[in-house]
C-alpha cells in the first residue's frame, strides 16, 4: 500500500511538473494545489496519518514552487501554507502521541 501511494504520488509529481511547461498554466496548477492542500483543515480530525503525511509532503512540495513566485503571493501564500502545514503535523503527533499512551 505504501508503494502504491509513493508511486501515485510520483506520478502525479511527474504530470504536473510535464504541465508546467508554460508560466500561465503552471500558476494555476500551484494554486489548484494549494486549494487541494489547505482544503482539508476544517476535517483534519477526521483524517488517517496517511492522508496527513500525503498532505504534509504536498505543503513541502508547495512550498518550493511558492518559493519562486512574485514577492507578494510569495508573501500570502507561504504563510497560509505554513500554517495548513503546521496544523497538519500538530495533528499527526498529536494522533501518534495519543497511541503511544494506550
């Protein structure tokens, strides 16, 4: 299964990155992406930690395509994403922390 969802992963990474061929479309592929990534904090307690991970690794990958972009969407996006990010990992301790307990 953790194959399966790498290899998901990769591909999609290769689809996207194959898409970006052209500033205009790419734009609009981070931001849809964004979108998909901070999207799932009003449900974040309901989520498995590999939906967590999966979303954690994708504010990585985010990030790094933020980080190239004009000084003003740099600016509001890095920090939104970051703060979808931290809720992300605050949740999977605190989901690891809680079954260490028991």
């Amino acid at each position: 299964m953790r194959t399966t969802i790498l290899a998901r992963m990769v591909l999609t990474a290769c689809l996207v990155l194959s898409i970006c061929l052209s500033q205009a479309y790419c734009d609009e592929v981070w931001r849809t992406e964004f979108e998909e990534a901070c999207a799932r904090t009003a449900d974040v307690m309901t989520l498995s930690d590999n939906e967590l991970k999966a979303l954690i690794g994708k504010c990585e990958r985010l990030q790094k395509v933020i980080e190239q972009q004009d000084e003003t969407a740099r600016k509001v996006y890095l920090k939104r994403l970051q703060m979808c990010k931290n809720l992300y990992v605050y949740i999977l301790e605190a989901k690891n922390s809680e079954k260490t307990q028991k």
